[in-house]
C-alpha cells in the first residue's frame, strides 16, 4: 500500500497527551464513529437530528477523541480523501465542547491529527471550514482554496494545508 494510505490502513490504537501550560492535560486516543455523534450534533448540528452527525465513510474513517479527565470534549475524524496526487486526508466534524473552546485544546487536536496525516505519508490535508473559523485555521498555517459556499445556510471555505 503506498505510504499515504497507511493514515486510514491502521486501527492501531493511538494515543496522546498534551500537556497545558496550567497541568491540565488533554488525551487524544482513537475512537469509534458512534463515540463522536453526540458531541459532533451537540457543537455542529445542534438543531438536526444526530442523523444529520453523520458522514459517509463513518465506517473506515479514523476517529479521534480528546479526553479531559474521563469526559470527551473535542472528536475529530480523519478520511483518506483525493488530492492532487490522491495523497490527500481530509478532516471531517472537528468539534470541541463549547465550554472548553479558546483554552487549546482544539489547536492541540489539530497539531496531533496534522502530524499523523504527515507522519503516514499524506501530501495534503484539506477541509470545509465555517467561516466564523476561518482566524483559527489560519493560525495554524492553512489557507483558503476557491470561492465561499453554504452549506444548510452557513458559509464555509475550503481551506488546506500542503504536507510534502
């Protein structure tokens, strides 16, 4: 398999700590699809039913947890997902509880997941950002790719970031 597919090959086991600057640490650990409906409504699609959390490719995905204590405040999933050179991961329904946003735990989940698409291979990591995001992402070094869209009524922007 080439080294870009090894991003959504594995189902090992991953885990990590993130150390904040006030000793409170953030775990990232692997999880299932159905472990980040709940959180992924409740921050993304609070008025659709979790039905609408949903993405194809839930199933072969890699998803990703980050654990406050025991409680799960930020998922994020990773799809093995095109490309120029079909290198491409793209990150679906990143979302972190609203009571811990601004604090880093969402940037930490994104350096995490940024540096296992890189490590497995992967050219280029990509997404569809709400507009009102777009300072965060940029913050972390993607930029913006194409024109603005809606998505059930909300802007968006494709942004990535290229690996290589």
């Amino acid at each position: 398999m080439p080294a870009h597919g090894k991003v959504l090959a594995t189902k090992a086991v991953l885990r990590h700590t993130f150390l904040m600057p006030s000793h409170v640490s953030l775990t990232i650990n692997q999880i299932s699809a159905a472990q980040t409906l709940a959180l992924r409504q409740a921050v993304l699609w609070p008025e659709h039913p979790i039905e609408a959390s949903k993405v194809e490719g839930d199933e072969t995905a890699l998803h990703f947890g980050g654990f406050l204590g025991g409680d799960l405040i930020c998922v994020a999933s990773l799809f093995q997902d095109g490309g120029q050179d079909g290198g491409g991961v793209r990150l679906r329904k990143f979302a972190t509880d609203p009571a811990h946003q601004g604090k880093g735990f969402g940037s930490d989940m994104l350096v995490y997941l940024v540096a296992q698409a890189r490590e497995a291979g992967a050219s280029d990591f990509w997404f569809d950002a709400r507009e009102t995001a777009l300072g965060f992402y940029e913050r972390h070094g993607f930029t913006t790719k194409g024109e603005r869209f809606f998505k059930k009524g909300l802007p968006y922007w494709r942004m990535s970031l290229a690996l290589g």
